[in-house]
C-alpha cells in the first residue's frame, strides 16, 4: 500500500507535535512544497478523519 501525501504528511505534523488544524495544516503545506492551498485543508481533514477511524488520533474537546 502507498500511502497519500497528504496523509502521511498529516500523521508526520502530527508525529512532530502539530495540536491544531492550523499548525497541521501549515506543516504539511511546507512538507509538500507549497501545493494549491484551497485543497489542502479538506484533504487533511479526510486523512483526520481516516486516522480517526482507525484509532490512531481522536479530536480534543
């Protein structure tokens, strides 16, 4: 399996300490070269949404 850009840059924000949706989403932005930015922000909420679903993060109140 090959994982997604953007969700293995997702889990590395996150594995680097990255806490918000904003931190996440500005490290994976860099990580990636500066991709088309519009797009970005719900393709890391699917691959949170994914690693959500298998357990591997969970939202903070």
């Amino acid at each position: 399996m090959i994982a997604d850009p953007v969700l293995a840059g997702t889990l590395m924000a996150l594995e680097s300490g990255c806490q918000t949706g904003e931190e996440i989403e500005q490290q994976v932005f860099e990580d990636l070269g500066n991709p088309h930015r519009p797009t970005l922000q719900p393709q890391i909420h699917d691959a949170l949404s994914f690693l959500n679903s298998l357990g591997l993060v969970e939202s903070a109140p």
